[in-house]
C-alpha cells in the first residue's frame, strides 16, 4: 500500500504551501484547454480547410492532454507532440495560402510552450535536452517538405521551447535546492540537539564516575583496613571485608572501563574533586567579579555529592547565561533545603531582571555551552523538577528541586 501510494504522480506545484499556488497549475491548463480547443478546431475547419472530423480529432487530441501535463507532462508530451506532427502532415493535403504558417499554427504554438513549461517544472535535465532534441529534428524534418507559399513557423517553435524549457528547469532545480537546504537545515538542528544531549550526558556520567568512584575507594580502604583498625575479627568476619574489597575493587575497574570511552585527551582536571554547594560561592565571587551583581543565599545542608555536584552545575550554567545574554542584570541566587527529612528536597533559584543595556551581541564566553539541555538532563536524571524561563519584566528565572533521598530518586 505504501510503495503504490509512492508511486503514484503528484500534481505540480502540490508540495506549495499556499493553496492557489497548488491549485494554479489546474487553472492555467483548463483555461489553455478551453480556449485552444475550439480555437483550434476553427482554425483548421475554416481558416486551413481541413476537414471538420479531422480538425476535431487533432484539436482534441493536441488541447485535452493539457490536464494530463499537471500530473504526467512527459505523458502529455507524447500524445501532444504526435498531434502536431500528425497535424502538420495533415495541412498538407488541403490547399494552403499565402502568408498561412506552417507547420504548426500559432495555437499549437502556445499549447506547445504551455507543455513545454509543465515538462520543465517536473522532468531532469536529460529529459528536457531529449524533448528539445525530438522538438528541433522534427522541425528540420518538416522543413523540407515546407509548401513555398507559406511561412514556416518550424524556428520559433524551436526557440520558444528551447527557452522555455531552460527557464521552467532553472526555476525547479532552484526549487529543489531550496527544499533540499531546508531540509537539511532541519535535519542538522535535530542533530546538533541530539549531539548536545549526548555531550551533556556524557559529561554528567564523567562528573558522576569521578563522585561514584571516590566512594567505592573509600569502602575499598575500609573493607581492606578492617582487620588492622578492629581487633579481634573473627576468621568469617575477615573473609567477608576480604570479600567486599575484592567485589568494590572489581565493580571500580569494571566502571572505570566503561567510562573510559567517555574521557578524551582534550579533557583536563576530571581527576580534581568535582565541586559541590560549597564551591558556589567562589563562583558567585568570580560573576561579581565579572561585573554581574549578584546576591547569594547559602545553603550549609550536608547533601549527596551528586546533588551537590547537579546544583554548583546549574547555578554554574545559569550564571553564564546571565553573563553571555543579560550582561550586568542584576541577579539574585539561593540554595535552601526544604521539606521533611523522608521528603527533603535541594531547591536551587537564579533570577535575574533585565539588563541595564540590551548586548550588542551576544557573548559565548563560559559555561558549559549546553544551556537549558544541560540542567533539564542533569535534574532528569536526579529525579527532581525544573522550571526554567522569561519574567513579564524582562528578566529569567531557573528554579530546580533536587531530591536528597533515594526513596524520591526513584
């Protein structure tokens, strides 16, 4: 059912947005279809003396195709173009006048070009050079058998559909480069969101394997220190601190493996302890520094290192965002912990109102470069909530709740 509906033809112009755009192609083909028809078929009858059944079944058959050319113009082309050649033969058989053209009367002519245009709009390159070809060599060919007292018409169908066809090419190769850019384009910012999640995450699992990895080195040295620290253990106790230091030792060498892929050479100070809630303030130091006035509300609460690590990041990157898109706003940053101790919860809060002067330019200097990714992963993957966006009075604000127990994480 899908290859079928593939398949089958669309009109031209039915991919335009506007809907007269779309329906145009019909409308320019019935009107060519209306006038031309009994155009034709008078000017044959009456102005060449072809006889009526034969004027009739040339004008039809040179006019009606006119529709079919909206979906299928090289389909068209053939009925058409044999008409015509048909037609032309068929003049010859009556007496033609002076000063009559010949072989193709200027209704044919505008018929013609009107398919020509159609052909353009749909058919490659090769397919128009083909049609121009048969066009001139069918031309070239009636010219020899061209009556002296009629004025040949062979010529200006050759350059009309010649031009015709180049310009009816342009205008869709253009087409097809806009819509293929736009695409494109489309495609290359679903992408670079893609990567910016995928670089973000990787980040987050770098900062949470140097967090992870430190406490598993802890419970390594305890469980392996165990029997100098206490005495007195008992031979089964031994065995099992033996036990778990072997399992904590593996699990960290499993776990740095995995993570290694995500390091790279570029990479510098991820060995360095990664900051937590007591590291906001030397930031918040530096913004002041940095000409951004900035008031801070501590927080002294003991709290996973995770979390502390996901609050100093999102304070980090909504600092920068001020810094690059709000220069010298003033700002205001608080970390509180509410709620009770089953339900306790880290809530970070950056609001700054609008600055003093609208940038020139936006900065890109510091941060992380992942803006609203970044904290929207690093909170999803917390457990916790964000809500982040603009003030009726020009400013932003970033609230994210953090949950600090494990029953909320999960």
């Amino acid at each position: 059912m899908t290859s079928v509906e593939e398949e089958r033809p669309r009109a031209l112009l039915a991919g335009a947005s506007r809907r007269w755009v779309r329906l145009l192609p019909w409308g320019v083909a019935f009107v060519l279809c209306v006038a031309l028809l009994p155009t034709t078929i008078q000017v044959l009858s009456v102005d060449y003396g072809l006889h009526g059944g034969i004027a009739s079944g040339l004008a039809i058959a040179q006019s009606a195709p006119l529709l079919l050319a909206v979906v299928r113009p090289l389909q068209a082309w053939y009925v058409i173009f044999v008409a015509d050649v048909a037609g032309a033969l068929a003049l010859l058989t009556v007496d033609l006048g002076e000063r009559q053209v010949w072989p193709f009367p200027p209704m044919e002519i505008v018929g013609y070009i009107g398919l020509c245009l159609a052909l353009g709009l749909r058919e490659r390159r090769r397919t128009l050079l083909l049609v121009w070809l048969a066009t001139a060599a069918a031309n070239v060919g009636l010219g020899f058998a061209a009556p002296d007292d009629t004025t040949a018409g062979s010529a200006l169908l050759t350059i009309l559909s010649g031009v015709t066809l180049v310009l009816a090419g342009a205008l869709r190769e253009r087409y097809e480069v806009q819509r293929r850019l736009a695409e494109q384009e489309t495609i290359s910012e679903a992408e670079r969101g893609r990567r910016t999640l995928l670089e973000e995450r990787a980040r987050i699992a770098r900062e949470l394997h140097d967090v992870v990895a430190h406490h598993m080195s802890v419970i390594t040295v305890q469980a392996d220190t165990a029997a100098y620290r206490i005495d007195g253990l008992p031979p089964d106790v031994q065995e099992e601190f033996t036990s778990i230091a072997a399992t904590a030792r593996e699990s960290l060498g499993e776990m740095r493996r995995l993570l290694g892929v995500l390091r790279n050479e570029e990479a510098h100070g991820e060995l360095a302890p990664q900051p937590g809630l007591t590291r906001i303030g030397q930031m918040v130091e530096a913004t002041v520094r940095a000409g951004v006035p900035v008031e801070f509300t501590p927080c002294d609460a003991d709290v996973p290192e995770a979390v502390g690590l996901s609050a100093y990041r999102i304070v980090q990157e909504a600092l920068a965002n001020v810094v690059r898109h709000a220069p010298g706003a003033p700002t205001q940053v608080s970390v509180s912990v509410s709620g009770s101790h089953d339900g306790a919860r880290l809530t970070v809060l950056v609001v700054n109102g609008p600055p003093p002067e609208p940038p020139a330019a936006p900065l890109e200097e510091g941060g992380t470069g992942h803006g609203l990714v970044g904290m929207r992963e690093r909170v999803r993957i917390a457990g916790g909530t964000l809500d982040a966006g603009p003030l009726p009075d020009g400013g932003f604000r970033v609230a994210a709740q953090l949950p600090l127990t494990e029953k909320d994480i999960t």
